[in-house]
C-alpha cells in the first residue's frame, strides 16, 4: 500500500512562481509514489474578513491552477476543503483533544497578538486544529510543508497521539515533510524576502496567470545592483542570485551552469534569459488554467469527483473517531 501524502493551499491569492517552483512541480513526481491529496482549503480562507466572491473566485482559480500546474485528478485528489463537510465535524472533536497552551503557542495567532492587532476571529485562533483535521481525516502519513509551517504538522501529530492515548488506537501520526523542498525564489522588487501569493504589491511577485507582457514588464523593473558582475551571492546580490535561481529552476540546470553560460554578459541578458525562462514555464500553466477558467462546468465537475473520493475515506475517520468518543 503507498504511503498518503496530503498538502493544502488555502485560496487567498493568485499562485505564484515561488508555489510552483518552490512546491507543486515536486508535488508532481510524488504522484506516482505516494496517494496523494491536495486540498483547496477555502474554509481556512475566512480566518481573515474577505468578501464571499473573493474567496469563491479565487477557490476556482487556485483549483484550476493546480491542475494547469499538472496535479491529475486520475492520480491524486484533488479537491475543494468545503464540499468535504467532514473537515469542519472532525475540528470540533479534535477542539476537544486541544490545549489552550498549545493553540497560545501558534505563531500567526501569537504574532497578531504581540502586534497589538485588535478583532481578531476565534477562527484565527482556532484554525491549527482545524490543519489537524485536515490531516488526520485521510490517514496522512506525510505533509510536504515550509518550515514555516513545521509547527502546525507538530501540533497534528500531538493532538494525534493524545487521541490515541485516551480513546484508542484512530488517528494515522503524520510526519512533516520539510527535506524536498525546490528553490527558494524571492520578491522581484524586494529579493530579500520571499516571493508571496499574498503581497501587496503584484510588481514584487510573478503569478502563474500573469502574460508574456505582465512577465516581461515585471522582470524589467526587477531590482539588480550596481556590480555589474552575474554572480550567485545572496549577500551581496541578492536582485542577481534570485533572477539565476528563476533561471536555474525554471530551465533544470544548476545555478553554476547558467552562471557560466552568462560569463562576461551584462544585466540586460541576464533579465533577457529570466524573461525567456519563465515565460517557456508560465505560459503553458497560464493556458491551461484559462481553458479551465472558460469550462467551469468540467472544472466544478472534477471538483464534485475529488469531493466525492476524500469524502469516502473522510467518513471512515469521522465515525471511527466518534464511536471511539462515546458519541452516537
Ligand atoms: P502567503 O503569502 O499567503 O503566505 P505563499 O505564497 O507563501 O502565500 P503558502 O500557501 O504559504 O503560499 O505556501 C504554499 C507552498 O508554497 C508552501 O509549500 C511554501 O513553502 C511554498 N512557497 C511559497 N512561496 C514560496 C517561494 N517564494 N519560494 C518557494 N516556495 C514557496
Ligand atoms: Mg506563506
């Protein structure tokens, strides 16, 4: 039997380059090896105040983009975290089997909170747990995560456990996957930090659905420096490093090797070979996603299918964690 693998993107922005070179291309490969799971996790979309069309649009666009990207519904399961009802049912059950010490320890919660942030929803309190159910309701055996995103698996695991311990042998303990990760790629405008789906400036950021144009402008206005030497050095040329790792990662080649291939050449090729590079990666995503985009009928149907596989393997955890609970 393969091992599960299960990872959620919640749909909160347009997906970027750095998801796709950073995360769902190696996703690919592991379609043949582990059964895998991924899940547009809309319900964690309203932690924050966003309207009902933003989220609904942008769970048929992240959806769509996952399967442009190549996620394949014939291997994998792909679908939509709010058709699986199961998902919600098992958080509370799980709210039972939480510290409040543990949930006081999640960053985004703890971060807001030193912030001084003010309204702040139970939900972004609460929605680590509902991360474990996510989890824990396919019998996981892996999640491939940023290290950002290490503590969540751990408090699955441990919630897992104390499960376990008190109500017998249910719940799979997952392990967090943190080794196969791909390149790290940073903000165009800002290569000091890294390239977000939710950053508030669009000119910092390559999205999947951008146009040969929006790329082309984009990497123009790139930040370099004003050596006028293409090294890797992310100290020093941090602009540089990051257009050699879009190139290295978008082409296949190491980094040395496209650093050689630029020897003695100026910035102007350097951001010419970028542009080429992540044109040759987005537009075959960005047309797919748009005949997606054009058929939502077979894009909600492929939804409907995935819903329907999760939600049988989702109802065999739910009743097994219930009747292990005492509840009818
Ligand atoms: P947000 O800005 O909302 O945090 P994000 O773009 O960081 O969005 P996440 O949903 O946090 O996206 O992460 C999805 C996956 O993409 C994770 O596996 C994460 O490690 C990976 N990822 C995100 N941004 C990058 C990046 N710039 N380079 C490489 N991998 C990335
Ligand atoms: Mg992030």
């Amino acid at each position: 039997m393969k091992k599960v693998l299960y990872s959620a993107t919640k749909p909160t922005g347009i997906l970027t380059l750095g998801n796709y070179l950073g995360a769902i291309k190696n996703w690919l490969p592991l379609q043949d090896e582990y059964s895998c799971y991924f899940c547009v996790a809309n319900l964690h979309a309203h932690t924050v105040e966003l309207s009902a069309s933003y989220v609904y649009d942008r769970t048929l666009q992240q959806l769509a983009l996952f399967l442009a990207c190549g996620l394949d519904p014939k291997k994998s399961v792909i679908y939509v975290q709010s058709q699986v009802k199961e998902h919600s049912e098992l958080m509370w059950l799980l709210n039972c089997n939480t510290m409040m010490g543990e949930a006081n320890r999640m960053t985004q919660y703890k971060d807001k909170v030193a912030k001084g942030v003010k309204s702040l929803s139970t939900a972004l309190y609460t929605y680590p747990v509902l991360m474990a159910a996510d989890i824990l309701l396919y019998n996981s055996n892996v999640v491939p995560v940023g290290e950002d995103q290490v503590q969540h698996v751990e408090l699955a695991r441990d919630i897992a456990n104390r499960f376990n311990h008190r109500f017998g042998e249910t719940f799979v303990v997952p392990k967090a996957m943190v080794g196969k990760v791909g390149a790290r790629i940073k903000g165009l405008l800002d290569p000091t930090t890294k390239m977000g789906k939710s950053d508030d400036d669009p000119n910092n950021v390559i999205f999947l659905t951008d146009s040969d144009e929006e790329i082309t402008k984009k990497i123009k206005r790139a930040v370099t420096d004003s050596l006028n030497n293409i090294a890797y050095d992310e100290q020093n040329q941090p602009g540089v490093s990051n257009l050699l790792s879009i190139i290295s990662a978008c082409e296949n080649v190491p980094i040395e090797e496209v650093v050689k291939s630029l020897n003695g050449q100026g910035y102007g090729a350097l951001k010419k070979r970028a542009t080429e590079a992540v044109i040759s990666v987005v537009k075959p995503i960005r047309e797919k996603f748009e005949y997606y985009m054009n058929n939502k009928d077979e894009l909600l149907n492929i939804a409907l299918l995935g819903a329907k596989k999760a939600q049988k393997v989702a109802i065999e955890t739910i009743n097994k964690a219930k009747s292990a609970m005492g509840l009818i």
